[in-house]
C-alpha cells in the first residue's frame, strides 16, 4: 500500500510539473501570483457529446440539530442514473463554491466528464450551505458564510452535530427522491477550509455511513480545536477511511490578522502536514499533495478530477473480455 501511495504522489508530482511549466510558458515566463499558475483542464469544461447532468435546485433543509435554521442545497443527477440501480453519493459543504460552473471546482462538468469515461462510478452529487436563523443571510460566493450565519460552529467544531444533520436530516431527504447506496464505500464527502475539516469530522464520527474524504486547504487549526486531530487520529483505533488532502505551501502561515507573532496552531500548511504524518502512521488509505499556492481553490479545482479517479479508483466493475459492454463510453439508455 505505501508503494501505491508513493506512486499516486509521484504522478500527481509530475502532473503538477507539467501542469506548472505548461502555465509559466503561456505567461512568457512572467512573475505571477502563486495561485494562478493553476489551470483548469478539459475535465472541468464541457465536452461535445458528453451526456450532461441535471442540477436541482436550490432546495430547502431544515434542521432541528441546529434548532431554527434552514440551509440551501442543490442536487447533481447525473445522465446515466435510473432508478433500478443504487447510485454512489458525493457531498460537498459550502455549496456554492463546489456546483457553480464558473467557479474553480464546476462539480457538475468534471462529473459529466469522469462518469462518461467510467473514470468514476454513476454519483449523485450534493452541494450544502451552511445554516443560517431567519435572521440570517445565505452563504453566497462572495462570502462563505463564517460572519453572517452558522458556518463557523457547524463546520469547525469536533462534535457530531453536523454529522447527525447529514445523517439523520439530509440523507433521509434525498432517499425520498433517489435510490443511494448505503454501502459506506460507495459514500464520498468533500470540502474546502473550513468545509473541509468538516467533511473530515463527519467520516471520522460515521465512518459507517462514509469511507471516502477529499479535503482542500483544510483548516485544521485552532478555530474551534481542530488542531488537535494529530494526536486524536494518533490515540484512536483505524478507521475504514480513504483520504485525499489539499494544501498549498503558503497557505495562512501562522499570522493571525492585528499581530505579527507567530502561532502553530493557526497555520494552515503546517497542521496539513502534521495530518499526514498521523494517517500515515495509523496506515490509512491515504494521498496527498503540497502544491505553492495561497488559502484559495486554485489548485483544488485544478486538481479535482485526479483526485476523484484516486478516490473511486477501485469501484467495483466486472472486466470480461468477452463482453466490452463496461468498456465503452457510458452513454445513458434512452428513456
């Protein structure tokens, strides 16, 4: 398993070379901020003749954890979904940010593209906002949310409470309206900062309902005590998790905003770092890459279709060579 992981980082080492020679060229070797050298690819634009997803939404999800709050959330189904077959699921927090096709990740494209190459299973994707009272303004793409409503609490805290929304709240939701797989290996959840330790929090407390994580930028700092995670992935038994992190080399380096004196525990790299050497040594299925970037999601939506073929990379498929119907484009059945 250590083999695979030195593997998967060496191509995601060279992909990143290329990736950054190729943007540097096409700047006529120009300085340029560290973020920008991150490109999206053809995975994350729409392609002539891929069958295209349906995106719903927004929809409307009250929770009775986080008492007198709604949140927005949107719904991907994906073209080559029927209902006679259980679909995987994928949710990300912070919906906004993950199911705009203009952004940096545009979900919907990369799905459209990996699932009509069989790169990735069939997936219903979800995209989540934070909760908000009445009195209070939906997260949008010009703010996440951390000063205007509940984002702060129900993403950084280390409780259950966002996971018994997701499990107890949104899913019965959605099985209302889809067939989902309950098998945990067939459930991803993802996120960027503080989305991120969150996605994080909602495995490691229901690693029944979840085994696959993709974290970017993650905050694993002390926002609300998430720094601890190291020595708590350290002092805990395994779990059956499959994680990707994201991080860029200059990302919040440990100056917190009106001071200039340095805190561990508020720099974003260095509790990455210390996130991977815990899994690492607990043996989980893990991967990751450091590239130079800023707190931004330049190089996670550069990056998010090799990330989704790692994590689904052994979904199950039979392989007969008599039989080339799994080795074709999928092309959804015409109703």
């Amino acid at each position: 398993m250590r083999n695979h992981f030195l593997f998967c980082r060496r191509n995601f080492l060279h992909t990143l070379f290329a990736a950054l020679t190729s943007a540097l060229l096409a700047l006529n070797s120009s300085a340029a901020p560290t973020d920008d050298v991150y490109l999206l690819g053809p995975d994350s634009v729409p392609q002539e003749g891929v069958p295209r997803g349906q995106v719903i939404g927004p929809l409307t999800l009250a929770s009775d954890v986080f008492t007198n709050t709604t949140r927005h959330y949107w719904i991907y189904v994906p073209a080559q979904y029927t209902s006679t077959n259980a679909a995987c699921l994928m949710i990300f927090q912070d919906d906004q940010a993950f199911v705009r096709t203009n952004g940096d990740y545009r979900v919907p494209y990369v799905f459209d593209n990996l699932i009509y190459r069989r790169e990735m299973p069939v997936t219903i994707g979800v995209f989540i906002n934070p909760g908000h009272t009445p009195t209070q303004p939906e997260s949008t793409a010009t703010n996440w949310g951390d000063s205007i409503n509940g984002r702060a609490t129900e993403y950084n805290e280390l409780n259950d409470h966002y996971a018994k929304l997701i499990v107890n709240e949104l899913l019965p939701a959605l099985e209302k309206e889809y067939n989902l797989s309950k098998n945990p290996d067939d459930r991803a959840i993802a996120g960027a900062s503080s989305g991120a330790i969150c996605a994080f929090t909602v495995a490691w407390q229901r690693p029944d309902q979840f085994h696959k994580v993709i974290s970017t930028i993650g905050s694993f700092t002390n926002i609300r005590g998430g720094h601890v995670y190291p020595d708590l992935i350290r002092a805990s038994e395994h779990k059956p998790l499959r994680i990707f992190l994201q991080d860029g080399l200059n990302d919040n380096r440990g100056r917190r905003r009106g001071t200039n004196s340095y805190d561990a525990k508020w720099d974003w790299h260095a509790r990455n770092l210390k996130m991977a050497a815990a899994l690492t040594e607990k043996g989980y299925d893990l991967n990751y890459c450091w590239g130079i970037g800023t707190h931004s999601n330049k190089q996670g939506g550069a990056m998010l279709p090799e990330m989704l073929r790692w994590l689904w990379r052994d979904y199950p498929r039979p392989d007969n060579p008599q039989d080339d119907g799994n080795r074709k484009l999928f092309v959804p059945v015409e109703k």
